[in-house]
C-alpha cells in the first residue's frame, strides 16, 4: 500500500493521460477522507485503510469514465453552501455565484415572493437569494425530476422556496412579481460540448434552439403578464456572445427601463439586466 502523498500523483497522472480533470483526484480524496484540504495534507504521509481504498479506486474508474466528480460526490458547492446533484440537473457553475452577487446588490426591503426564479434546477438560485435575503422565493422548472432535487436542496439548507411545474412563467401566469431572475437554457443546437457535459448533464437545460435565444424570448414575452407596474429588476444569466441580442430583446419589450451587459471575472458578457427604477452596477455596462 502506497503512501497518501504517491496515491495522490499517480491518481493524478492517470486521469490526466485519460484527458480528464486531474483536480478531481484531489477533490474526491477529500470526500473519501471526510477532511478538509488541511486535513489531506496532514495526512500525506499516511496509508488508506482497505475500505478508503477500495472507494477511493470506485470513483477513480468513474472519473476516468468522464463522470463529473460532483457526480462522484453526489454535491456540488454554491455560494459556500453544498447542493446535491445529479443527472437530473445541473451542476451550479462559479459564474452563477457572481449572478447571486449582483442581484443581492440591487434588491431592498424585497417581500414573501416578489422574486421567481426560472429554471430552478438544482434550486442553487431561488434557494441562496431565499437564503441571503430571508423572503419566500418562487420558481418554476420544467422538469419534475429536477424540482424534487431542488426540493430536497430547499429541505436540507432551510430555504423557503414555493416550486411550480411547468414551462417559462406559465404556471405563475396569474401571480404578480417585481424580480425575474433566470439562468435559462442558452446552447446553440449546433455547438460543441466536452462529452463530460453532453453525456452527464441534462440537455433540456443545456440546449436553447438554433441561437441559443428560445427561452430568452419566451421568458421576455411572458414577463408582461406577471410582473407588477413597479416591477424593478430582470437579470439573465447569458452566453459568451449573447449579450447584445438579450440586451436589444429587453430593450425592445421594456424601452423605459435601463438595460446593460455585465462581464464575469474573466471578461466574458455573463449577464444581461434590466432595471425599472435605480441604478445598477456591475464590473462594465455596455
């Protein structure tokens, strides 16, 4: 039996080779440990028992069968909070988290469901703005395998999270709201996923039509139906290249609202907004 250390790099060399993500050697060690990364290094020097051993080798051969290793796990970590996930939903992305952080810059004294939230999926959205603000949020998923994730999500964190069954804003076509949020479907049909995405990842929340633009369109039109005369806030979740065509469908539906394009860390258009009353600021408005 090798050391913890040795395990580590060869593990990661394996993956590697197999043109998977060598960090996920590291993140599932973690897991099988139940430590943190100070506790792995503690443990460097140490042997795995059988049993850590013989665990740590099942989700190795997963990883290298191109499974995500949030998968591996069965959570995902958001915004310093962990989700479960699985094939049914997916996995929350760091750039959502910066999604979460402007919105929370925008809102003040929000109410009980004055905010929906849709595409709930993992429920990684509706269940930290319910957290962070401490109000009831609404959402709305297609996918009743997802809405059950998320439900589970919700139970476990302690979020307060109404959950309709249904398309875009249809199921809450009758409700009056001031906050849209949503990080919609946005793949081009035609573009080019890692296998790790197509294969573990649900194409209904993936694939948006032939642009990328369906749900955004959808979700524009119907907001009419549901947002209040003193609605404040639309925030979307975009592409790489999106930004301007989101930008030019919200001006066009609400030409009194202030609209722009928010970059992610990595200077990439991320967010597409809309705001009725207030300033918005972000890392660059276009």
């Amino acid at each position: 039996m090798m050391r913890i250390a040795a395990l580590l790099k060869q593990t990661e060399e394996r993956l590697d080779e197999a043109g998977r993500d060598r960090a996920a050697a590291e993140w599932w060690l973690i897991h099988v440990l139940q430590v943190d990364r100070t506790g792995l290094l503690v443990r460097l020097s140490d042997e795995l028992s059988s049993d850590e051993a013989a665990r740590f080798e099942a989700g190795i051969e997963r990883l290298l069968m191109g499974e995500p290793v949030q998968h591996v796990i069965g959570h995902a970590p958001f915004y310093g909070r962990s989700f479960e996930v699985n094939r049914d939903v997916l996995i929350p992305r760091p750039e959502t988290e910066e999604l979460i952080d402007w919105v929370l810059g925008q809102l003040r004294h929000v109410k009980d469901d004055e905010i929906v939230d849709v595409g709930t999926g993992s429920g990684a959205i509706a269940i930290t703005l319910s957290l962070e603000l401490g109000v009831r949020v609404q959402t709305v998923d297609i996918s009743r395998e997802a809405i059950e994730v998320a439900k589970r999500n919700a139970a476990a964190l302690g979020a307060t999270v109404q959950f309709y069954e249904g398309d875009g804003l249809a199921p809450i076509a009758d409700h009056s709201i001031r906050v849209l949020v949503s990080n919609p479907p946005y793949i081009e049909a035609d573009e080019l996923l890692d296998e790790t995405v197509v294969g573990y990842e649900p194409h209904l929340a993936l694939f948006g039509g032939k642009d990328g633009l369906d749900m955004y369109r959808q979700l524009i039109a119907e907001s009419v139906r549901v947002l209040r005369a003193d609605w404040h806030l639309i925030a979307f979740e975009i592409g790489y290249n999106q930004g301007q065509d989101v930008k030019s469908l919200l001006s066009e539906r609400y030409p009194e609202a202030e609209t722009g394009i928010l970059k992610d860390i990595n200077g990439k258009d991320r967010i597409v907004y809309a705001v009725r009353e207030g300033i918005a600021y972000g890392n660059e408005m276009d």
